[in-house]
C-alpha cells in the first residue's frame, strides 16, 4: 500500500508502538517515541515557515536528534537535505546558498541562515498531535560525495511516498535490525537505513564507524542486515581471523557492499567468513539511475566483477569517441533507466527521459554482459604510455600484512609523463620503501610498479571509502 512517509511512520508506531525504532548507543526510542518527539518537532517547523516542497537542511551525525529531525521535515511536507558537519565552512555555506533552505536543523553557528539547535529537538512540551497528511514532491536531496570536487547537490525525482507492503530493494531484508556504521549525511547510508526505517527496520546507530565496535554491535544487537563499503570490510578483516571465527554472527543474515572497488581478498576473506550467500554487492550511484548487484556465488564464479544490471536498468561502455566498446574493452560506464529521470541537479536543467548517465568509472562488459570496474576515470595514470589504473595496484599493495591502505596517484614526471606514486598507511608496524618495493615487483608489471613511496600512520580514507587523491598528488 502506498502512503506518504510521514503516514508510514505514524501507522508504524499504532502498530506496534513499543518496537524499537532506533538506538544510537546513548538514546533509545520505540516506535511511538519516535512519532511523538518528530510530530513536536514538525509543528515546530511549520510555525517557523516551513512550507510544502521546502527544503530543510539537517547537519547531524549518527544520532537519534539526527533521525528524529529527518522523519519531522517529511511530516512538515518538506524534503529533507543532509549535509554533513564536517564540511570546511566555506563549502558548507556554498551549498546552502545554492539549496536556500527554509530552515537549517544544526548546533553550528549560522550567520547567513535560519536555523533551530539539532541536539534535544522534538523533546519537552510542545504538541505531538498527527499532522495533516502531506508529501513532498522530492524525497531526499543528498549531496554528492565531493570527493572529485565540490559536493553538488541531488534532488531525487521521486516524491515523499513508500510501498509499506515493499522492500527498500530486492537484496535487503522486508525485516531487519539494521546496523548504520556509514554516515547518515552520505547518500547510500541515508537511502538504506530511511527506507529500512519507514518500512519497519530497526536501527542500530554506531557514531563512526570503528571494526571492533562493529562486529561488538552485530553480537550484541543481533544484527540481521548491514550495508559497509570496502574500507570498512577490509578494517573487519584486519581484526584477525580467529577474532572473526569467534564472532557470533549467527544472526547476520546478509551484508551488502557498496561504494568503491573491492580488493579481491578482502571480498575472498569475507566470503569464507560469511559464506557465499549473505555476501552481496551493488554497484550505482547517488543518482539512482541505475545498478548491477552480484551475489558471493557469482562472484566466486566471475572473481572481480560487480554484477549485471538490476533492477530494470541498462549498462553500456563507451569509448572516447562516444560509440560502444567491444566485450573486455575500457570504457566509459553508463546507465539508464527507461522513463523520467531519477533525479535531478540542484541549480541545473533537468535530465530528459532515458538519459544515459556516467558515474565517472571506467570498466569493461564481458560476453555475458557482466560488469568489471577498472577505476575512475580521472584517476587513471598514463606511465610511459601506458594505463595504469590505481585501484589494482592499491589491491596488491593492501595484501601486505603490514599495510592498513593505501592511496595510488600519478605525479608529474618529465620522461613517463606521470611516475606512479603510493600513499602506503601502515599503523604501527616498521616498514620502509625497501620492503614495499620488494612486495611490489614480485607482485605488479613493471610498468604499474610505483617509484615513489610515501609513508603515513593515519587512515587515507573516510569512513565511507572516499578519498581527495589531490591531497597526494
């Protein structure tokens, strides 16, 4: 049955109102504390102006205050606008001139916006009555990762309605307790654990992401379903295989993997840990339109590949010129989807119906029409002629047991055109270039092999897998 979001939630909570909703680690609300504490806060919003289709900009981590505040824009008939309180000032005030919100949900001062404080919102007096049913025209309207320049903005197409008899998608759970370690400003953790939320999910909040914590969360919530990107399954993986032989993860019913290329054996490791059958991944993006999904049994079939297309979508390569790669040929990856758009960017025309759309990746169709990744376009290096493709000489380099990650980019070179460089954390272990060098020529072709080294003891990548490899060049 299709009803608003906010009608979801209020049906949720006369169904079943002492069911957990969600649990950051310090608050706990059930269904019914929920639907009152974002009611109060709702009210609150249309007595400061809020108004239908208004944008609504909430800069929260991983907290309750953070849903809370998220269910009460779609009850005031507004869309929701996630941003993360991370952002450098000046790109955090350049995409709020942009989306011109008619409030701001935050505790960072605002000299330029109207805002209200994010922390205790919906609680004390106030009236927790049912609001009047209404619906946005556009869902969500998340910002792009920025981790290729400056965040833009995506306002989805679709309105502020959900199937309550559906599924977030085909490969999750109609029921779970779902563990969130990604950050809920981030488009692929807001989209997964909303739409788990308003279809009858669980939440289990972790407030970063941390290995330990999270496997500690699987055991002790009896976790279900979860979402991770390859930074985190390889940090899991670090934990040790006899910490992880240990785990009790009898509960876990699935994983899903998402957001960059994952090194072969850290999915290998995951696979012989979980099994075939509750390892999955999905490859899209935060445009929605379109994806490939492959199950750990494919994948032991087809080792490297991200799946075909799914859920009624398209994927084609194309070369420079704009005409179609042949089968194993690198190319330009791009989807679609037969209609309207899916999505539209704030500040630009909209797309036309059946538009094709690139994430910016290259990769390569086989002859079943089966999706292989080779990394981002504007990451590619060009050594002496040839394409080196960072994302596997990362893979190689994190098989050392020494190495926690690593970031490979292309300097300026004055004979290759641009010499491989690798960015290599290794914690608190002892290495130097030496050993690194040796593990890569028994490893890499030469012309892939880095000839320069740079050695860091912090993490290179967030907490969603993304990295500003300008800060490396």
């Amino acid at each position: 049955m299709r009803v608003s979001i906010s009608r979801a939630f209020t049906v949720l909570a006369d169904e079943d109102p002492d069911r957990l909703a969600v649990d950051d680690g310090t608050t706990r609300l059930d269904r019914r504390a929920l639907e009152e504490r974002s009611n109060r806060l709702a009210w609150l919003l249309l007595e400061a102006g809020v108004t239908p289709d208004a944008f609504v900009t909430v800069i929260g981590s991983n907290t309750v205050d953070t849903v809370v505040a998220t269910v009460a824009v779609w009850k005031a008939g507004a869309t929701p606008q996630p941003l993360s309180p991370r952002l450098p000032p000046h790109d955090r005030d350049a995409v709020l001139d942009l989306v011109r919100p008619a409030l701001v949900l935050t505790d960072q001062p605002m000299a330029r916006h109207r805002s209200m404080p994010l922390t205790g919102c919906g609680v004390g007096a106030g009236d927790v009555a049912v609001l009047p049913d209404a619906a946005a025209r556009s869902w969500k309207a998340p910002t792009s990762s920025g981790s290729t320049g400056a965040p833009k903005v995506v306002v989805a197409a679709a309105s502020a309605h959900v199937d309550r008899d559906g599924r977030v998608a085909a490969f999750v759970p109609g029921h779970a307790t779902q563990l969130v370690a990604g950050p809920l400003h981030h488009a692929a953790p807001f989209v997964y654990a909303m739409r788990g939320l308003m279809t009858g999910h669980e939440l289990v909040l972790l407030p970063r992401f941390d290995a330990a914590a999270w496997l500690a969360a699987v055991e002790r919530h009896r976790v279900t379903w979860a979402m991770v990107v390859p930074t985190m399954m390889s940090r899991i993986t670090a934990l040790g295989r006899e910490r992880l032989a240990g785990a009790d993860v009898s509960a876990l019913e699935s994983v899903l993997h998402i957001g960059a290329v994952c090194p072969p054996h850290v999915k290998r490791a995951w696979i012989d840990w979980l099994g075939p059958d509750r390892v999955v991944e999905v490859y899209s993006g935060t445009e929605s339109n379109g994806l490939t999904m492959i199950t750990g049994r494919e994948w032991v079939e087809r080792p490297g590949s991200v799946g075909r297309a799914a859920g009624g979508s398209s994927v084609r390569i194309l070369r420079p010129d704009g005409t179609t790669a042949r089968p194993g040929e690198i190319g330009r990856i791009e989807f679609t989807r037969p209609g309207p758009a899916t999505y539209r960017y704030l500040g630009r025309p909209e797309p036309d119906a059946d538009t094709w759309h690139g994430l910016g990746d290259m990769g390569h169709l086989d002859e079943d029409g089966w999706l292989f990744l080779a990394d981002r376009a504007d990451d590619r290096i060009v050594s002496g002629g040839v394409d080196v493709w960072p994302a596997g000489v990362e893979s190689v380099l994190e098989t050392h047991p020494a190495v926690r990650s690593c970031v490979v980019v292309g300097v300026p070179d004055d004979n290759l055109g641009e010499r491989v460089r690798a960015v290599v954390d290794i914690g608190e272990h002892d290495l130097d270039e030496t050993d690194l060098a040796q593990w890569a020529a028994e490893r890499l072709d030469p012309e892939r092999r880095p000839r320069e080294w740079v050695i860091v003891r912090e993490p290179l990548r967030d907490d969603t897998g993304k990295v500003r490899r300008s800060r490396w060049r």
